[in-house]
C-alpha cells in the first residue's frame, strides 16, 4: 500500500515537472543558424585524434560547428551517437565505423532524416554513403606486400620464407582492405607462408601474437596493419625473444606496419621498424570541401583522378564504389630516407 | 524527539527506494534546461529503444539478484547468441555462415539456447555447490571466447524485416515538423515484458518464494520452499532474457559482431542497483528496476546531447553505480537497526530506553 502510495506520489511529480519544464525549458538553440557536421569516431589514439584535428581546423576555416563523439571502439555506443546526432539536428554526419556493417542501420535512421553521410578515413559495406574519403588502405598492404618480398629475395636470394600479418579488427573496412592488398601481391610467391593472426586493434593481442608465432617458429618478417597500436608491443614480444635486431644486422626480423606514426616514425630512425606506410590521416579534413560541395552548393562531385600540388597522397582518385562514391587518398612508403619529411603527419 | 527521528527515517527510506524514479525526474528537468533538444520527440521516443536490450537483461538480472545470486555471464549469453543468430541468418556476402535459416526458426533457437545455457548454469551453481560469482565470470569469458572461436572474423549483418521487427521495427510513424519520428515496437516490448515481470513478481507463489529464498534461504527452505529449483528458475530466466536481449538487439543493429554486449555487465548491474535491487537479495522490485534503466537511458542520451565530455559521461555513469551500492548499504543499515529496534522493542515493552531509541509508541507499533 505505501508502495502504490509512493509510486502515485512520484509519478505525479514527475509528470508535474514535465509539464513544468516543457513551459519553460529552451525551445531550440536560439542562436543564429551555424552549419553544423557531427563527427563519429572510433576512439581517440595518436592517429584518429590527428584525423579529429584535420577536421576541426577545416570546420574552423570555414566557420563550421563541429560535434565530435568517440565511442571506445563501441559499436553499439556508435549507434546511440548516431542518434543523438540526428537527434541534434546536425546539417551533414562525417563517420569512421568502428564496424563496417553494424552501422549501417544508423545510417540508414540518417538518411531518413534527411542528413547526408560521409565517411572519413574507413567506411561502410553493405550500406551507401554519399562519399568517403579514406587513405587507399590495399596501397598500404600491397606496398608492405613488396617490402617484405624484397628483404626476403634479399636474404635468401629466392622468394621463400615466412612473414606474420598482425591484422587490426577484420569487422573494419580498413583492416579487409589491407589484408586484401596485402595477400594478393603474396599470393603471387607461392614459397612465401604468410601467418594471419587477428588483433582488434588491441594491444595485449600484438604483443602475444607476436610473442607467440615469433617465439614458436622461425619467422623472416611481420606486417602489421597498424604502427599507432602495433609497433610498441611487438618490439617489446620481439625484446623478450632476443629478436629485437636493428635493420641491417644479423637476425633481423623485417617489420613494416601501416600509418605512419609518431611512434612508427621513431622506429624507422632508429632501425627497428623497416618501413612505415603512412596515411594522409592530417588531410582527411578535405572531406568538408566535398560536404560544402555536394550540401551548400548542390553541385555533383566529379569522379577521375583527383590532384593536389605538394600533397604526399596525390594523385588520389574518386570513383563510384558499390557503397557510394570512393575517394582513395594515396599511401606513402616511408624508409630511413624520407623519414624526416616535414609532411608526414608523423612529423607533425 | 524519538517520533521525530523515525519520521525523519521513514521519509529518508521512501526517497532511498525510489531513487531511480526521482532522479529520471531531476534528470530529465536538468537536461531539458540545458538543451532544447531534449525534450523534442526524436530524442525522447529514442531513450527506450535505446536501452531496451540493457532493460531486458536487467530482468534477468533483477531475478537473479532477489535470490541473493548473481548472472555475471549474461552479457556473453546476449553476444554468443546475438552473433550465432546472425551467422546462421546473413547470406556469406554479408558474414553469415552461408545456412541462411528463416528468422523465425533461428529465433526459436536462440531463446531455447539462452535457456538451456541459464538452466545449466543454475544446475551447476546448485548442485555442484559452486560459487555463483566465480563460475559467472568462467561462463562470461568462455562464451565470449566461443563467440570468438565461431567468427569469421568479421561481424555480420542483413537480418531481414521479420527477425529484426521486435528490435528495429515501428509501431508507425508520425511526422513532426515535417520529418519522420517512428515509435518503436521496443519501446511498447519494454513496457509490457516489465509489467509481466512486476506481476509474477509481485502477485504468484512463485514470485514471492523467490523473495523469501533471498531475504533467508534457510527458513525459505524450513517453510517448504524448495530453494535450488528457485534458483535454476531464476538463472534460465536470466538466460532466456540474455536471449532475448539478444534479438532485440541484433534487430535494433541489423547486425552482431563478436564483441556486441561487451563490457555491459556494469551497466547493467548498475541500472539493476540503483533500482533498488539490493545486493543482500531479497529486497527490490521490477518497477524500480525500471527507473534504473530508463535512468541510464535518459542520462546516456542526454550526457550526449548536452555534448559533455566523455570522461565526464563515464565520471557520471561510474559515480552512479557507487552511489546505488551506498544507498544499498545505507538501507541495509537502516533496516538492521530498524529491525534490531523492533525486536528488542517486543521483548522491553513498558520500557522507554533513551539509550536504545526506543520508546512505547514505537513497541506498539511493532506489534
């Protein structure tokens, strides 16, 4: 009985302090209208944080507002900020799905509300965007691809021997596509094993994968998809193992990693990562432009080769994907010879 | 004085029961006044379907706790299930194993699996005498690494209409200034699952021995209540809301990875927490539960809509969960000492003890 009482007691105030804030509470911003973009990222290390960095100073040129959520490598929470996005009332989505499929589903609720949907750095399968704008990730692999065929033509003389992929989470797009460049230019050298090993972008996976494989059998060289997460515990597995050998030196183990890292960078000065394959991840701000284009203006955004003077990632091209239009911003293989380029976002 | 104070107890208690419901309340008002984007339609229709997988497991939950156990595994449930359903549905473009079952049949499967997988755990907590927390936690990583073990390594999706109704379908639509807010069959799903829970709850023999094997499982058992069936009841339960959990979901998401549900046992120990499901079992009730789900609902959506930093997000969220097992302790106490004062109150009347605080009226009143 005190229950019900209770219960009756809270819900009328409850629906009395409803009423009473549907009076007075804001109704709308007020402000005067400012373009506004909500930015969905996957978490916030070293390279996404650069990716959130290119797109806010871009936003700030333009005098854009941008809302910039981070779901912990969530993709449920990534969905439930797709909502509130829309919920915001922004003028135009930009997103890096944590997984390529499940937001699809958001995307869709987006689009529904009439917001358009770029992707920034990965993107969807199964579900159109308007655009992506994203680093040509199979570049990435393939260039790694023939690093490691080099080194081990170089060693033994003959194409032969055994390479570790340490690969990010395969739910991405990115992840597919460098194991997609990758595996295909190795498929080409039947004498070359290639041991596939999935991290999720974690850490303690790294360090044990490598740990592992390296400590159970001989292995010529690793690939890993990342150097923001992957470069420091495997150095580390390697360290444990006494196989951390520089570059050059008796028993080295090659080791090439994409983005192109502060950390990645280091490794390439002092000897212990071979080569780095980085990202434009500082440029992929260059998404706002086609935003403006295709939003504001109303124009159609063309396809073809697409050239920037200076850019490290030109020439990029623009095509039409199965999930929307694709623009794929150039890889760059980094050695001890340009690693002190001033326009790596490494170096930045 | 000493009416005074027990007054002053009385109301504290209310407040402290109803806490959930008191802060959605307080909540809801701070939001509104921050933003005007929050009280819109959008943004309120989407607080339920939102948390209405959390909601679900928080039943399960909720009855596993009233006996004095807890499902820690219930997450990993909701991710084995989530993702094998998805498998068996998707076509191999999409990450499916290629099966391609009908959606009905496979959620016949997995809801028989989410039961079957809950009844073994109470069998195992029962009758190997095992420690319900540790072996919850070996049944929490040894699914997750089962969902592991049968993936593609990749997640998958394209569920179809039918399966994803319950979790992604609408009710209708209606258009507010001049866009397209649906009304989701979830947010009806989560209203009717907690009514039925508060009936059986509240209102069966069942619901009430599930109470009594909580608050003290030996006289429970002296009173003929045959504790260790409660017990599985209470875990298939759990596992059969995992299940379902599961599809509302996947429905919700059109899709499952390895990782979907991970790391919500907090959250959902939380909500159910913070609810007034006590930690010493037998106290609680599902309506309670109920603010403390859509509590965490209305502060998960409206932490972001307000665009606070995440670190505030989980600052707040984490502060919650201390501040449901304080106010747990804080009744605990209080009922001790109020059942201490009552008992001894029984054996003194005729005395009026300052030291003890009590006093005649109180002794009566007892009685």
């Amino acid at each position: 009985m005190t229950d019900r009482r209770t219960f009756c007691f809270y819900a009328v105030g409850f629906f009395s302090a409803m009423i009473l804030v549907c009076g007075c509470g804001k109704q709308g911003d007020g402000s005067e209208k400012v373009f506004t973009v909500g930015a969905l990222h996957p978490e916030m290390n070293a390279f996404h944080s650069a990716i959130k960095n290119s797109v806010d100073k871009r936003a700030e040129e333009k005098g854009w507002k941008i809302i910039n959520f981070s779901a912990g490598t969530s993709a449920e929470k990534q969905l439930d900020q797709m909502e509130s996005l829309i919920a915001l009332g922004v003028d135009a989505i930009l997103i890096c799905p944590i997984d390529a499929k499940s937001i699809g589903s958001g995307v869709k609720k987006a689009r529904d509300a009439g917001i358009p949907v770029y992707g920034v750095d990965r993107s969807t399968v199964g579900t159109p965007l308007n655009m992506t704008v994203q680093a040509d990730n199979e570049m990435g692999g393939r260039q790694a691809a023939v690093g490691a065929v080099a080194f081990l033509k170089k060693k033994y003389g003959e194409h032969k021997g055994v390479v570790l992929e340490l690969q990010g989470d395969m739910a991405s797009s990115v992840a597919q596509m460098r194991n997609k460049g990758f595996n295909e230019h190795m498929a080409k050298y039947p004498n070359i094993k290639v041991l596939s090993k999935p991290t999720e972008w974690d850490q303690d996976k790294f360090f044990k994968g490598a740990l592992d494989v390296v400590g159970s059998q001989s292995v010529d060289a690793i690939f890993s998809h990342t150097d923001v997460i992957g470069t420091t515990p495997i150095l580390s597995a390697l360290a444990q193992l006494g196989k951390k050998i520089k570059a050059g030196q008796k028993g080295h183990i090659w080791y090439g990693a994409i983005d192109g890292s502060p950390t990645g960078l280091k490794a390439v000065r002092e000897g212990w990562q071979d080569a780095s394959y980085s990202q434009p991840c500082t440029d992929c701000g260059i998404v706002l432009d086609f935003v403006e284009k295709e939003v504001l203006k109303g124009e159609t955004i063309a396809t073809g080769p697409f050239i920037k003077e200076g850019a490290l990632w030109s020439p990029a091209r623009i095509f039409q994907a199965d999930n929307g239009l694709m623009m794929l911003l150039a890889t760059t293989v980094v050695t001890k010879d340009n690693v002190d380029d001033k326009r790596l976002w490494g170096n930045q | 004085m000493n009416k005074r104070g027990d007054y002053l107890n009385r109301v504290l208690f209310l407040l402290l029961n109803n806490i959930a419901w008191l802060l959605v309340a307080v909540s809801v008002i701070v939001f509104s006044l921050l933003s005007g984007r929050f009280l819109r339609p959008y943004t309120l229709l989407g607080i339920i379907p939102r948390v209405a997988p959390i909601g679900i497991l928080v039943i399960g939950q909720s009855f596993v706790m009233l006996t004095k156990h807890f499902d820690l595994s219930s997450e990993s449930v909701l991710g084995l299930t989530a993702f094998s359903a998805t498998l068996l549905i998707a076509s191999p473009e999409l990450g499916g194993w290629g099966t391609m079952l009908p959606g009905g049949m496979v959620i016949v499967l997995m809801l028989g699996a989410g039961v079957l997988i809950g009844m073994l755990n109470g069998l195992m907590i029962t009758k190997l005498k095992l420690n319900n927390l540790v072996y919850t936690i070996a049944v929490l990583i040894t699914l997750r690494g089962v969902s592991y073990l049968i993936s593609p390594a990749t997640s998958a999706s394209g569920l179809g209409d039918g399966f994803g109704w319950l979790g992604g379908g609408s009710l209708f639509t209606v258009m507010v200034d001049g866009k397209p807010v649906r009304v989701s069959v979830s947010l009806l799903f989560f209203f009717l699952i907690f009514a039925a829970v508060h009936i059986i709850t509240r209102y069966t023999r069942f619901g009430r021995n599930i109470y009594a094997v909580g608050a003290n499982r030996a006289a429970a058992e002296a009173a003929g209540i045959r504790s260790e069936r409660i017990i599985i009841a209470v875990y298939t339960i759990s596992g059969f809301c995992a299940a379902l959990a599961a599809w509302v979901l996947a429905g919700r998401m059109d899709s499952a990875t390895m990782k979907t549900g991970y790391h919500w046992i907090f959250s959902i120990q939380a909500a159910a927490i913070i609810g007034g499901i006590s930690l010493k079992g037998g106290r609680g009730n599902m309506i309670g539960a109920m603010g403390g789900v859509i509590l965490w609902g209305v502060l998960d959506t409206g932490l972001l809509i307000v665009q606070a930093s995440p670190w505030i997000i989980d600052a707040i969220l984490g502060g919650l969960l201390l501040l449901a097992i304080l106010l747990d302790a804080l009744k605990n106490r209080y009922l001790a000492r109020k059942t201490l004062k009552e008992q001894l109150s029984k054996s003194l009347v005729g005395l009026s003890d300052d030291y003890l605080n009590i006093n005649r009226s109180l002794a009566q009143g007892a009685k």
